[in-house]
C-alpha cells in the first residue's frame, strides 16, 4: 500500500491565502510526533475561492479540503490522519461523496490544466508520470516530421489563445517557410490584463507542459532558440521556470541533437520584462527583447519573416504551447471535437469580480457565459442581480446580462462587440456603475499606451478626461457623441492591437447602457448608486431615533441634531464619505 500523501497548494492565490503556515504547521506535526505521511506541494488547482487547500490522498480516496488554516490542519492530521476519519465539513471536493463544490468542476475540459495542482512543479519526474514529454519522446522515436507536426495542429483546429485568434498551424507553416540560418520562438508570458492571471497559474504549477509545447513548436518550425518573456512581477512562476529548464538540460531535453534528433539544437531562456501592457504585441515584446523601449512597430514584415534580431520568429502564448504535447500525443481530431466549428478545443478563464466562486476554470468552447457565471461560477455574490461581463481584459468589452447566453467562441464574442481575450472575465452585479467601469478600463489602457500613435496617446487622454467629468457630475450633452467619435478615430488610427482596442469598453458600454451614461449627464445620478460624487445622502425622519451614531462618526461634523431629535445632513458640508450610512444600525439613511 501506498504512503498517505498531504498535499498543500502553493501557488500564488494560495501562499496569498496563507498556505505557507499551513505547509509549515503540517510539516513541524509530522516531524515532532513522527508521523508516517508523505508531505508535498503543488500550485493551484482553479479553486482560489477555497485557498488555502489541502489534499489528502489514503487508501479510501482523494480528499481535497478548502479554506484551510493552522487550526484545521491540526484538526485533519488528528483525526484523518491518526484516526482515519476524514472531516466532512472541511471537503470541498472527493469521490466518495457529493460536495457543495461539486459544481465548480462538473462540465470543465482541462487540457491545458491538466497537471495543475496535480504535480509538483518543481519536480520534472512527477511531470514525465503524467504523459511529461512523451509527445516530444514520440516525435523522436517514430521519427515524425516538422511537416506532420504542423498538420496536426492544423486538424486539431487551435487557435492563438493571447487573444488574437489567428491559427496556430498557419502562424507555424509560414515560420518555418521563410528559410533563414536561424529562427527564434517565443512563449509570450506578459499577462497583464486586470482580472486575468491564467499564464502566471500554467506557469507556476506545470511550466513543463510550456517547455515542451515550446521544444515541439521550435521543432515544427526550425528554431533554435527560443525566449520565454514573462513579466518580473511574476517572481514565482520565473523562479519555477528557471528551475524547469534546468531540469529539461539535465535530462536531454535541450540543448544540442535532442532525443537523438539530428541537426535539432535548442535552448530556452527567460527574459523578465518591466511589466509593459504593451509589451503583449508581439512587436513590441520583440522590441522589449532586443534591449529596446518595447514600442510596436509596423507589419509588415510579421515576426514570422523578419522578428527578433530580423529572423523568422513564431510567437505564442502560454495556454496556446501547454496545449500542444496533448494534441501531438492525442491527435488533431481528439482536440478538434471539443469546441465550435470556427472555434476548437477548450479555454481557461479567470473568474473575477463580483462572482460567488472566483478561480480559474477550463470550458470547451461553445459553452454559454451563464453557464459559466451560474453553474461553475455559483452566481453573484450575496445573490445581488447579475449586470454584465467584461470579457477580453482592458481593451474587451462589456456585455449585459440580458446576452449572457451568447457562445464562449471567437466569432460570436466578437460579434458583442468585446473580444475573447486571453480569458479574463470580470462579473458585474446591479451596484456596479457601468460608466465608472469604462472609466476604469479607459484610465488602465491610457497609462499603459507607449505614446507613439498620436490618436492612442491624446485621444485616449480626452476620452478619460471626459468619462471622469461625466462621473463626477460635470458631463455635458454631446459628451457620449464625443466619446463615439474620438473612439473610431483611435481605431482606425493606432498601430498596434492595444489602440485598435482601448476604446471597447466605452463603445460597448454606451451600446449597451446608454441610459447610465444619460443619467448621469443630464440627472447627475448614477443608477448603480456607485459614483460618490453624484450621491446625496440624506435621515429618513420616520426611522431617525436620535441616537448621534451618525453626527458622532461624520469626519467633516456635516450632521446636525441632540440626542433623540431628528438629525440632518447638511448637503454643503456633506463629503459623501458614506459613513454614516455605514455607522446607522436603523436604516436612517438614505442613499439616493
């Protein structure tokens, strides 16, 4: 029989969440009473709404325990461990038994997340038990070549998961037609949307399954040097990477006649950027690279003409290279019947913002945006009524509830007016003020723009200079016209991918809450009651007991009135704070 094992996740949401303690109050338990158990780490597992987790694997079955702290870890060891009586309460997911969580899992496809939270990271053994490299080992063996490589690819249907969209079996075919002495790939892993933190997750907890999507990728292509630009901000998921490829060194993986493959020669290094948004064009990552200010540049040429160093280069992201050792060792056609006809196999989304189970999630394509909110999701939280999501990130779109059973796939996500993204997905509930969160967007994309289109640099200037007066009571009629306009010019007029789309937010937004942003130019009221400056706070006489908890907390003594007497807020002196509101333990305020 096997060790029982203890594993904790250690990933960024969960070390976050405080599952170093846990590990440490786990690891000194088994040491000061010698306990018999096989302690080991691993990253996320997608259910960051539970963190800290800890999984218990014995003779009965898994056990996956959520919302772990230094006293529960006592609890599981005393009596699940000593006494072989694992504790209900505590199980978010099992075998054996239905869980409340049961329904975050049922309906994902999880190819990319495959190994996550399954393996330890660290560890290139535990990758190679799970199928780790034997797509790269196949190729070897049966001699398979780069031609065949990119039909599979081709058949299975995959196409950029950055957000683009573009084929990757075509991005990979005119890579390796251009002929050149030598070629570069590389694994784009400058996640910087808001909301989004699926690329930081693939590589902390299975950085492997990129490597050897990269090493068959260079294959197919004939690169021989290969970059993993990924963002210094991420010092967890570098720090693993950097540990992968030493171990991918060590075990023949790189370097020179891989696996015996003659000819083929290959290294991987990590360049850490400075955390750039617009370091995510490929262009301008290139740029990043190369030492220079990472600004974009005009195509063509594409990258995969003339790229890093003016060689053929092939840039994908991270979700695009960890899927591709499954499809090489399951077949285009296993890959291809998952998803829609334009768009194939599965997707990961970051679920964020006002949505009750917040975490990474893995869907085929094709499913409904309520399926994901509502089933995996578990709704909005303190069951408040759903408004929209943003989906694409900062340069995506908003869509309204009321099309929320639009398809998860490019064309139809597309035709919303958002964008799929590289898969942030950001739940809106009623207090959530539509044309702030435009705003909000529009102030991310502006800092981030590298100024060198004069529409993306001032234009999206006026546009945040407008949306922040409509928010603070000062809009005017014609400010949404001017919105409009401003927004196809900046579309029509930027270089890069991050202009062409900054404005979406505000375009879809007016489309389809038009009325939010009329209420507040023409009766400076927000609907959502969220913009502080168009709020009036005021005592309801009829609940008002007089009991000075409101004039008493007031920062600004804006709050008039003697014990038990009707009090009153006087509006000019009022900062609209909202701790009154807070403070009132009778509903004697009134938020309009």
């Amino acid at each position: 029989m096997k060790k029982t094992q203890v594993i904790v996740g250690l990933g960024s949401c969960g070390i976050a969440a405080g599952a170093n303690k846990v590990y440490e109050k786990i690891k000194s338990l088994k040491e000061i009473d010698k306990l018999d158990f096989e302690l080991k780490q691993t990253s996320c597992v997608g259910m960051c709404y539970r963190e800290p987790l800890v999984e218990i694997i014995d003779e009965d079955g898994s056990y996956l325990y959520g919302e772990i702290n230094e006293k529960k870890a006592i609890d599981i060891i005393d009596q699940h461990i000593l006494n072989h009586n694992p504790i209900k309460d505590y199980v978010v997911k099992t075998d054996l038994f239905e869980t409340k969580d049961d329904a975050f899992f049922k309906g994902q496809v999880k190819i990319v997340l495959r190994d996550c939270g399954f393996i330890n990271p660290e560890i290139i053994e535990e990758y190679e038990n799970r199928n780790g490299y034997k797509a790269l080992k196949e190729i070897a063996e049966k001699n398979i070549s780069a031609e065949k490589i990119i039909r599979i690819i081709s058949e299975s249907g995959i196409r950029g998961r950055g957000g683009g969209g573009f084929p990757t079996g075509l991005k990979w075919q005119f890579a390796r037609n251009n002929r050149a002495d030598e070629k570069f790939i590389i694994c784009n892993a400058d996640e910087g949307d808001p909301g989004a933190f699926m690329d930081r997750s693939v590589l902390e907890g299975d950085p492997h399954a990129v490597l050897e999507g990269m090493i068959i990728g260079a294959y197919a292509i004939g690169a021989t040097q290969g970059v993993i630009y990924c963002r210094a901000e991420y010092p967890l998921a570098i720090k693993r990477l950097n540990i992968a490829l030493n171990q991918a060194r060590e075990k023949g993986y790189l370097g020179e006649n891989i696996l015996g493959i003659k000819g083929f020669n290959l290294d991987i290094f990590v360049k850490e950027g400075a955390g750039a948004f617009v370091c995510g064009e490929e262009t301008a990552l290139i740029a990043s690279v190369e030492g220079e200010r990472g600004m974009p540049r005009k195509r063509p040429p594409f990258p995969a003409e003339s790229g890093l160093w003016n060689k053929p280069t092939n840039i994908n992201n991270v979700e695009t290279f960890s899927n591709i050792p499954w499809i090489v060792l399951n077949g285009g056609e296993a890959y291809a019947k998952y998803g829609t006809e334009k768009s194939k196999g599965t997707k990961v989304f970051a679920l964020t913002g006002k949505i009750k189970h917040g975490g990474l999630v893995e869907v085929p394509m094709g499913i409904t945006i309520n399926d994901i909110i509502f089933k995996l999701g578990g709704g909005i939280q303190d069951d408040k009524e759903f408004k929209a999501v943003q989906l694409g990130g900062p340069s995506g779109g908003c869509i309204p509830a009321y099309m929320a059973n639009t398809i998860v796939d490019y064309d139809s996500v597309s035709a919303t007016g958002a964008i799929m993204g590289s898969g942030g997905m950001v739940v809106m509930d009623e207090t959530t003020c539509m044309v702030d969160m435009a705003r909000f967007f529009l102030d991310f994309t502006q800092k981030e723009s590298c100024g060198k289109c004069t529409f993306c640099r001032v234009g999206t200037k006026r546009m945040l200079e407008i949306l922040t007066r409509i928010t603070e009571g000062e809009g005017e009629e014609g400010d949404i016209e001017k919105l409009e306009l401003l927004s196809y010019q900046i579309k029509d007029s930027s270089l890069c991918g991050l202009g062409q789309t900054a404005p979406n937010p505000v375009l879809t937004t007016i489309k389809y809450f038009r009325n939010e942003y009329e209420a507040h130019i023409r009766d400076k009221k927000c609907p959502a009651k969220s913009c502080k400056k168009l709020l009036t706070y005021e005592v309801i006489e009829d609940k008002c007991t007089g009991c000075t908890v409101c004039a008493k907390n007031c920062p600004v003594e804006a709050i008039d009135g003697t014990r038990k007497e009707i009090h009153f807020i006087r509006q000019d002196a009022c900062i609209k704070c909202g701790v009154c509101f807070d403070k009132c333990k009778f509903d004697a305020i009134r938020l309009s």
